[in-house]
C-alpha cells in the first residue's frame, strides 16, 4: 500500500481567473484539477490518496507526513510551482512522480530538478507502468506513453477526493485529439489527430457521479474539439438531453469547438437543447492570409464573420480567441482584431501573443529558421517571447494592449453584451406551445454543494456597475431594452454583464504590468507577452 500526496501547482492570473466571480459566489477555484482526479482512479484501490489543490489551499507540513509517493502535474503556465515542489518533496527524502503537458513536451528540465518518475504522455497507458516500478522496488524510471489509449477504457475521475464546494465549475473530458493541424497547437502532438471518445455511458455515468455528490451549476467540457466527429457528438448530445430532461438539467455546459460549428445549425440546436451556453472558438485572426499560413484552414473555409455570427443567433455564447505575433501579419494586426470581435458582437475575447510550443510545427519550423529562443521560460503573464517575430514586439505588444484596453472600457463591453443579446433567438421553453420542463427526479439522500448564486450576486452586480460604474446609465438602459425586447434572455445577459468584472479587472492588471515593462530598459526582457493557458486539463 502506498500513501500518496498528489499537488496540483497554482495557475498565475490569467484570462481564466475569473477573481471577481469567485470573491462573489464564495468559491476558490474555477476548475478542479481533472487530470489528477483520472490519475487517481488509475491507482490501486487500496492506495491512500490525498489532493492538495494549490488553487484552494496551501500545502500544511502534516499533509508531507506519511507520505511514500508525491505526484505532481502541471501545464508551461505552472512550471516554476512544479519545480518548486519537486525539490520541497526530495528536500524531504520523498520520491516523486511527475507528468502533466509541460513534464511531457519539456522532459530534461523535469529530470534535472530531480524528478525520480517521469510519465510523458497519457496516464491510461502508463500508470500501470510507475505501479510496477514501485512495487518492484525501482527507484526512479520513465514512462513514456508509446499508442494513444482507447478512452473506453479510461476510468471515471476520483471526483470524491475534492471538496465540490471549493469549485465554481466542474470539469470533466468525452474525448481527446483534434482532426486539425494548426501550425501553433500541440494538441495533435500531445493527443493526436485522430480523436478518440469516451462511450455515452461513460458520460452519462460521470454527469451522474458529479450529481450524486452534490454539485449543481456549469459543467467545463474540456475536450479539445467537442464537434471534432460530427456523429458522434450528435450521440452524445442526444444522451445528454435525455438525462439532462430527467434531473430537470441540473448543469449548463461550456466546451470548445472549431469554427466550422456555425455551419452546422441542427447541430447547435442539439448543444442548446443538452443546455450547453458558451462555446471557446479559436478566431486567431481576422486576416485569410495569416489563417492560412497558420494551417488554420477550418477558419478560411467558410465566412468567418457569419460563422459566428451564426453560432451566437442560435443560442451560443461565443469566447473568442485571437493570437498577434504570427508570420504574415502587416501592421495593425490588433485593431483589426478589435474591430472584427466589435462586428461579431463578441462581449468575451482573449487576444494573446504567439509563443511557440514544444513538440509543434511552429516550434520545429522556427528552430530551422534560427529564431527560436530556446533558452527563455514561460512565468505566467509577465512572460517574454520567446522567438524573434517578423515585426518589432514592441509594436506587437503595444497593439494587443491597445485592443484589450479598446474593448474592454465597460461602454464598448455592455454594448457588446447588448447587441449579441439581442441577436440571439429566445430560449425555446419561452415559445408558444412549449412544454414545461419536466421535474427533476430527487433524492433525499443528496445534499446540494454549489447552489445557484443568489440574491447577493446579483446586487453585487448592481452596485457595481449599476451605481458605481463609469456606464451606469448604459448598464439600466440596455437592461430595460433586453427586459422588453428579449425577455427569455435576460438571464444570460445579466450572467455576461457580471462577467466583464472579471474582464475588466484582468486588463486593468495587464495595464500595470505594461506600464512597468514600458519603463524598463529597451530589449527583449522589456516586453511582456501573453501566455497561453491550455484548456484541457493535463493528463498525467
């Protein structure tokens, strides 16, 4: 039997924080840490586990004690973390066992910090493996995942060793791999592109496990492209709105998804009707030319703005992302991007700096051409490029605080917020005809552990930016124009307009840390670029 301390590395403030929203509902986290709590269900049975989330608490001496195997995980964003707690637990004679994105695509730098088991790539395939080792005595090794694992025959997540309470949202994953090959994206080279699924019962039986414990509220699909395989996302979806019908929908959904959804409108009637809201998009850019050279063809194929457009009008909330800094981009680059998330009425939207990454096509074609920065590391947000872009980086991080600072001003926001409102179709339960929602069937057994916000929220909200905020008056006119001219949407509006505080937070914090990259002395190490923060969760 093994006593095993599993550490999940606290994640810097990124677009993904959401502070405002949490100091709000009284949560400590977004996310829990869904990588993990698959590891777990791998390991024996009879193996004591405890998970210590950096992200809600911090690790006390009694949670060392005892300990016979520390795990620790961790994506480029919670490197120095992972380091850090790597040479904390051999300081103390434990041996560790490491994995994760960045230990698989940045090996070395894991092994030379003292990491005694190193797995790169998909614990399914390779958990039994460190078993082995440890049971047989052996002191260090590394396991490296060689064939894809079939998800079928992946385990549903220890969901029980987290305090459901602690998250905002919950996370869980139905498949890997992504049919595309952007030139910027290691998720073809960590997952492939062949995707690989879980089976409906699988799903069904993860949404029912998260609901037996309790937990009510927003549900993170972390898939790398939830439409990746047409059929069997309309399979799925079509299980969801099943048990979704029965339980009285207990849980909205967020997923990602490529462009190629606002194609597909049955499609988004299935993930509107299985009560998913948002959907991630990776834009990128705005300019065919520079999508082009990317290999982002998906984005090309059709009209990019109607797309979305098309997403949004049919009930989906679109998060856009967007990159500066990539090959073929003229000048400029950020105020287009600016006025295209403007015409697409986008309330969210991330524009970020291109780094290059491990194990991609950008990254090989870069180190060919000489302009890779190999020796430069990631710290969060206060990151430096690290390859020499075709224009000046000063002007590239120059343009992506303009446009953040542009779109983020609370008036361009509510009005964004308002126009993609009103653009989108009412709910269907608001239609004449419809069927009244089933009641949920309950049991006296499960407690609720994250109830919907209340009351206190939304006055939040009102003092915010109903009383004390610079558009206050805009903030009640377009309630009342919503109230009067999309009833059936006020909800959602409301939720987004309670969004932008984080938004609004994050850039003013993006601001300061420009300002103090602008008085630095001039060079590579006086620019801050934005750092990518992966959105499925590590596999172990």
């Amino acid at each position: 039997m093994q006593n095993v301390l599993m550490i999940n590395p606290p994640l810097p403030l990124s677009f993904w924080s959401f502070s405002e929203t949490l100091a709000m509902t009284g949560k400590k986290a977004l996310l829990p840490p869904l990588g993990l709590l698959t590891v777990a269900a791998l390991l024996p049975k009879d193996w004591n586990i405890r998970l210590v989330d950096l992200n809600v608490r911090p690790l006390g001496e009694d949670d060392w004690r005892g300990i016979d195997l520390v795990m620790i995980t961790g994506m480029l964003v919670q490197r120095e973390s992972l380091l850090e707690h790597i040479a904390k637990a051999k300081a103390r004679g434990i041996p560790t066992a490491v994995g994760g994105a960045y230990p698989t695509t940045a090996p070395q730098e894991v092994l030379d910090a003292g990491c005694d088991f190193l797995i790169q790539g998909e614990g399914e395939n390779t958990i039994s493996e460190l078993v082995a080792a440890l049971e047989a005595g052996h002191k260090s090794g590394r396991f490296v995942c060689q064939e894809k694992p079939a998800l079928a025959d992946s385990p549903p997540p220890r969901y029980d060793l987290i305090a459901l309470g602690d998250y905002e949202s919950m996370s869980l994953q139905t498949s890997r791999g992504c049919p595309f090959s952007c030139e910027f994206c290691d998720i073809v080279s960590l997952f492939g592109r062949a995707q690989r699924h879980k089976t409906p019962d699988q799903v069904i039986g993860e949404l029912e496990a998260i609901r037996r414990l309790g937990f009510r509220g927003t549900v993170f699909v972390a898939d790398d492209n939830f439409i990746g395989n047409r059929p069997r996302a309309v399979a799925l979806l079509t299980r969801i709105i099943e048990w979704q019908a029965r339980y009285g929908e207990p849980f909205n959904f967020i997923t990602q998804a490529s462009v190629n959804l606002g194609q597909d409108i049955p499609l988004i009637d299935l993930l509107t009707a299985a009560n998913f809201s948002y959907v991630f998009v990776g834009i990128e850019s705005p300019d065919d030319d520079v999508l082009k050279a990317a290999h982002k063809m998906q984005n090309v194929r059709n009209p990019l703005l109607e797309s979305l457009r098309a997403i949004n009008a049919n009930g989906l909330s679109v998060i856009g992302s967007f990159i500066l800094g990539m090959d073929g981009e003229t000048p400029g680059a950020g105020a287009r991007m600016q006025a295209f998330a403007e015409a697409a009425d986008l309330p969210w939207v991330m524009i970020n700096v291109l780094r290059a990454l491990p194990l991609t096509a950008l990254w090989d074609r870069l180190l060919a051409e000489g302009r890779l920065h190999e020796d430069i590391v990631e710290s969060g947000w206060d990151a430096l490029t690290n390859f020499t872009p075709l224009r000046p980086i000063e002007t590239i991080f120059a343009e992506q605080i303009a446009a953040l600072t542009a779109l983020y001003t609370p008036s361009a926001y509510l009005g964004r917020v308002l126009r993609a409102t009103l653009a989108m179709r009412p709910t269907r339960g608001s239609l004449p005809g419809a069927a009244p929602k089933p009641k949920p069937v309950t049991a006296t057994n499960i407690r609720q552990q994250n109830p919907s916000p209340d009351i206190t929220s939304l006055l939040h909200l009102i003092w915010r930016q109903g009383v004390v905020g610079p558009a206050r008056w805009q903030f009640w006119r377009q309630l009342v124009i919503v109230a009067r001219r999309n009833p059936s949407r006020l909800r959602r509006y409301i939720v987004l307009c309670g969004m932008g505080e984080n938004l609004f937070s994050f850039v003013r914090h993006i601001e300061a840390q420009a300002a103090i990259r602008l008085r630095a002395p001039a060079g590579p190490a006086a620019v801050m670029a934005g750092a990518r923060l992966d959105a499925s969760p590590p596999a172990l």
